[in-house]
C-alpha cells in the first residue's frame, strides 16, 4: 500500500462534538496509513485542546467561507504534502476500525475512480441516508436510497464520504466554490463523468458510514438550511440542465419551496433572505462561464429512488 498516499479531509464548523468523535474513530483505526487535516471553517469557538494531541490531525484554521471552499483549501494543503487520495469525510460520521483499512485496499483496486460508500442514518443504522446513483432530473429533488447486492457504476455520489483521487480531482479543479453549501459534490461528480473519470458505490460492510444528518446546520432551525439549500439547488439547475429538463426542473423547485413553506410552519421564512437566496441562485458565476458548452446530458431513465 506505499503507493497510496491517503488524506483524509474532515471540514467542521464548530460542530466539535461530533468532530471529536469521529477523531476519536479514527484514531483507533487498524492501519496507521493515512493522515487527517481537519479543515476548521472559521469555527466560532475554539478547538478542543485533544485535536492539538492527536498526532496524524493537522488543524488548518480558515477564515469562515463554507464546505465548498473549506474542502478545497484543504485538498490544496494535502496535494502540497504529496497525497495522491482525498476522502473528504463530514465531522458528524461513524464508522468501524477497519474503515481506513479497507478503504486502502479498495483504492488500490481501483485507484483511478471516485469511491463512495452506503451512507446510512446514524439513529438508525439499517437504515439508508444515501447510495449514489444516476444522473436525472431527479438529482435536485430525491435522495438515492438503494442497497446492492455488489459495486456498480454511477453519476452521483454525495461529499458525506467520499474518495476523490488527486489526478482526478485536479482535472475537474475541486469544488466549484460559488455553491458554498450543497450541490457542491453533484456538480463535481457530473464534471467528472463528462471528463470519463469513472464513479463508483462500494458495498463492502467495513466501508458503511452512519451519518448524523445535518447537526451543525439544523442548530438553528429549519430556514438559515433551507436558503443555502434553495440558492445552491437553483445554481445546480441552471448549470446543469438545459432545454424541458430544466424547465421541468426550475419548475419543481418552486413546487418544493411551497411544500417547504407547509412543512415547516409555525416557522417563517425571513423574505428577505429568502429572496435574496433565490437571486443568489440565478447569480452567474466565473465556472459557469467557463463550464459553458459543457452541460451534462443528463439521462432520461430515472433512477430507483425513494424521497
């Protein structure tokens, strides 16, 4: 395994409970082969004094600008150091002792491909979260939520917990920053798809992560999530889609944020930021004009899903 030099990327933002806990795992790892930069977010409180203790973390303190460039900051920071694989892992995951392990004997299977796991709920670990799957017009709407029997191929893979490897990563340039949270990992992952750079869901047990789903955004309560989620859903359509697709799409997207406005009442949306999220969605951005001419097709069949 000397060949596979493997950076785990763990962003956070103050969520250091979680994030001592997930240190914690892996601290206990069965194979030492690997090390950890933990991409602090501009956290508004401090690290705990443990992370300073642990000897494979480098805490890499950034002013707060989100996931998007958090991960990238990082991935650079890693490149630098000679790592030839990112797995950006969320700070709210658990995973058993022979994750890492396993994860280096899978890249070294499959060493040019991008790699993600079963993603399942931490509060109820038989439970899918997310599985990856193909490229629709349901992408913005559903998560993937199937459990095969073996590894298969597909378009979409979630930034929970995921293997990118470096030459990979710099031929689609990391996260497209302007997404700042969410829909960053689709759009990555469909960049790669139209470069052929090959993505995979592997099913080994060892590789299965329960996730805690979303603890540091929902901290203060449903809509400061819901316009970060509306504006980056909005950016992905309109750069991913183009023609009745998109159409179709924008147009289920304003069908959302009416469900979205019964389902979390009494809550109520601030109309400004709403607003203001909705005009950040249709906001141009420099990747937009340099991805242009390069939509993704997307496929027509859709996918086995459940909402």
């Amino acid at each position: 395994m000397t060949a596979i030099r493997l950076v785990i990327i763990v962003p956070t933002y103050g969520n250091w409970t979680d994030c001592m806990e997930c240190l914690e795992l892996l601290s206990r790892q069965n194979e030492p082969g690997f090390h950890v930069i933990l991409a602090d977010d501009g956290a508004p409180t401090s690290a705990p004094t443990r992370v300073s203790e642990l000897p494979f973390v480098t805490h890499l303190r950034l002013a707060h600008r989100g996931f998007a460039a958090t991960c990238n900051a990082a991935a650079e920071l890693a490149i630098s150091k000679g790592a030839t694989h990112l797995l950006l892992l969320n700070d709210d995951t658990t995973f058993g002792d022979s994750f890492i392990g396993t994860w280096l004997r899978k890249i070294q299977e499959t060493p040019d491909a991008i790699l993600g796991p079963i993603i399942y709920y931490h509060d109820r670990p038989q439970e899918v979260w997310f599985s990856g799957g193909a490229g629709s017009i349901l992408v913005p709407f559903v998560r993937f939520r199937r459990q095969p029997e073996g590894q298969m191929p597909v378009d979409i893979l979630t930034g929970c917990a995921l293997v990118v490897p470096v030459s990979a990563w710099k031929d689609v340039g990391g996260f497209d920053e302007s997404y700042v949270t969410y829909y960053e990992d689709f759009d990555l992952l469909l960049r790669a798809r139209s470069k052929g750079i090959p993505a995979y869901l592997v099913v080994e047990p060892e590789l299965a992560v329960q996730h805690k789903v979303a603890r540091t955004a929902g901290r203060d309560g449903p809509w400061p999530r819901e316009y970060r989620l509306l504006s980056s859903r909005l950016r992905f359509i309109r750069k991913t889609y183009t023609g009745w697709s998109k159409g179709t799409c924008l147009a289920l997207a304003g069908a959302q944020l009416l469900f979205n406005l019964v389902l979390h009442l009494p809550a109520i949306p601030s109309l400004s930021r709403l607003w203001q999220a909705i005009v950040d969605g249709f906001q141009s951005s420099q990747r937009d004009t340099s991805d242009r001419g390069r939509r993704i097709s997307v496929r027509s069949h859709p996918p086995g899903v459940s909402q």
